[in-house]
C-alpha cells in the first residue's frame, strides 16, 4: 500500500461536533475529500446542512443533526442518528467548545462551571456513548478532541476556557491508555486560528499584534487544523494514541494582544 494511501478514510463513518463552520467544518470537508462519510453536528440548522451538502459535492455521503453538546438526549440522539443513517461509527470528533475570556475575580461559580461542561463534560459524554459502538461495529475506532493552547500554558483573563481545555488534554492521555489498542484517542492543541470565534474580534492593529507574537508570523486557518486532524484520525497514526498534538505557528507563549487583567 502507497504511503499515502494511509490518510485515506475510504468508508469510514465520522461524526464531527461543531461541524456548521470554523474548524470543524474544515474537518468535515477534509475527511470527505478523503473519502469518509460526515454526520455533521451543531444547533444551526443552515449551516450544518450547507457542510453536508459541501460533503457530498465532494463525492461522499453526509448527514446533518441538530445537536446542542450541552444536552444529553442530543448527544444520545446523534448517535443512534449516526447508526441510522450509516449503521457504524469509526471516528468521533469533538470539536464543539469555547469559552470568551472573563477576568477571575468576575467568574462565577456558574460560568466556571458551564464552562468545564461544554468543554470537557460533554466530550467525555459522547466518547461514552459512541466508543461502546465503535467496538460493536467496527472493532475499532478513533476519537479526537480539540483542545487549544490555552490549556497548555496560562493564559491570563481566560481561567474557566484555559483550565477547562487542560482538563480535556489530560483526559486525552488517560482515555489513550485505557482505550488502547482498540480505539485511539488523541488530542490538538489549537492556538489563535482565524473564524468565527477570533476574526470578530480582532482589527489590524490587534491582528499584526497577534502576527508578530506567534513565531511563524502568521494565524492559522481552518485547514492548517484539517490538515492535522485528519493524520490524526486517519490509519497514517495509528501508533499514536493518547497524545496531544500542537498546532499553533510556534507559540510557546500567549500572543492574545490583551495587556494581561490586574486585580
Ligand atoms: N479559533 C481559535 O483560535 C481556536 C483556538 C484554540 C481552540 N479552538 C477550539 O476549536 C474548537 C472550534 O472552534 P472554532 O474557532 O472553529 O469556533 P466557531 O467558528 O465559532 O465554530 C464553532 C462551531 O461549534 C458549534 N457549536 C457551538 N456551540 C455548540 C453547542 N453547544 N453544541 C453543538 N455545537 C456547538 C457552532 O455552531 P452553532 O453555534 O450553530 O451550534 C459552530 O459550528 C473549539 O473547541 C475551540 O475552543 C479554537
């Protein structure tokens, strides 16, 4: 088999979170290019069932399902969604997450909270539900988890979003162990990429700050995440497992172009 034979997902079944725009339906897109069938999952209807339809101009098959993360019986809706459609599940990516900065002394028990279940919970949650599946189906599977950079160094005015995404770093290295060797786990760690969560955000001035602070002097796009997520839930790494991948132009550092909040 060629090498690169082994990106293909020729077949595969992926469900991919937060699939209506910015990374995930990056994601979606590539793993169709490539062959896999998308379950494509977000609350806007629009925009979830424009990825699927992207999906299938690329010559594969999609479904779009309305889904909240935040809610139980929708997670457990989407999969048994999945089953429906395509009867299998051999990629799971949880993609759906954020949380805007709010300085500490103003972060509520709640906010924290909400914060840790949208970022961690329900990741945990839907890898509950669909690995038991994934083993049924296909014998095997890969889950892979978008985590950010502000989970592997402080990022000042962010602690519910930074500490929540640490967490679901961490999880990635323990469901690696323990799922291994049937069904791998692997994280990215995402820093400052231009969508909709970012772009808004930024003018010039804040953007070429942004530039200048990241050491390959630019923002990443949806694809560079693509690119990466789709070694990582393609065959091509299938000796890699538990592990949390970073992807972020060489950041070792924050470059949020913010002055740091001080109490
Ligand atoms: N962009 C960055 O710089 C950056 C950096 C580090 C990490 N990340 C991480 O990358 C992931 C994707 O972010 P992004 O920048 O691509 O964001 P984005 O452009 O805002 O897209 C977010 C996607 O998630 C969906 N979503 C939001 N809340 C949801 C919910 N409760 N249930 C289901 N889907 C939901 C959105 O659709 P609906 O609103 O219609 O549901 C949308 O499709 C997040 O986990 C984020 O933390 C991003």
């Amino acid at each position: 088999m060629a090498l690169l034979d082994r990106f293909k997902l020729t077949g595969k079944v992926a469900i991919v979170t937060g699939a209506g725009r910015g990374i995930g339906r990056a994601c979606a897109l590539a793993f169709a290019e490539v062959g896999a069938k998308v379950v494509c999952a977000a609350r806007t209807e629009e925009q979830i069932q424009d990825t699927a339809n992207q999906v299938r101009h690329l010559g594969s098959d999609a479904v779009a399902v309305r889904c909240d993360v935040n809610e139980r019986a929708d997670l457990e809706q989407l999969v048994d969604a999945t089953l429906g459609r395509f009867g299998r599940i051999d990629i799971l990516v949880n993609n759906a997450g954020g949380t805007p900065p709010c300085e500490a002394l103003y972060t509520s028990e709640r906010m924290f909270e909400e914060a840790f279940h949208f970022n961690v919970t329900s990741a945990f949650l839907l890898t509950r539900l669909a690995v038991p599946h994934m083993l049924r189906t296909a014998g095997e599977g890969v889950v892979l988890n978008i985590s950010s950079a502000a989970g592997r160094f402080p990022l000042a005015g962010f602690v519910a979003y930074s500490t929540a995404k640490a967490a679901l770093s961490h999880m990635t290295r323990v469901l690696g162990q323990e799922f291994a060797p049937k069904v791998r786990v692997n994280a990215i760690a995402v820093g400052a990429t231009e969508t909709s969560a970012l772009v808004p955000f930024l003018n010039d001035e804040l953007r070429a700050k942004m530039e200048a602070l990241t050491p390959m002097r630019r923002l990443g796009s949806v694809e560079d995440i693509a690119l990466a997520a789709l070694y990582l839930v393609s065959p091509a790494s299938s000796w890699v497992t538990g592990k949390v991948l970073e992807v972020d132009g060489g950041t070792e550092t924050s470059n949020w172009p913010f002055p740091p909040p001080s109490i």
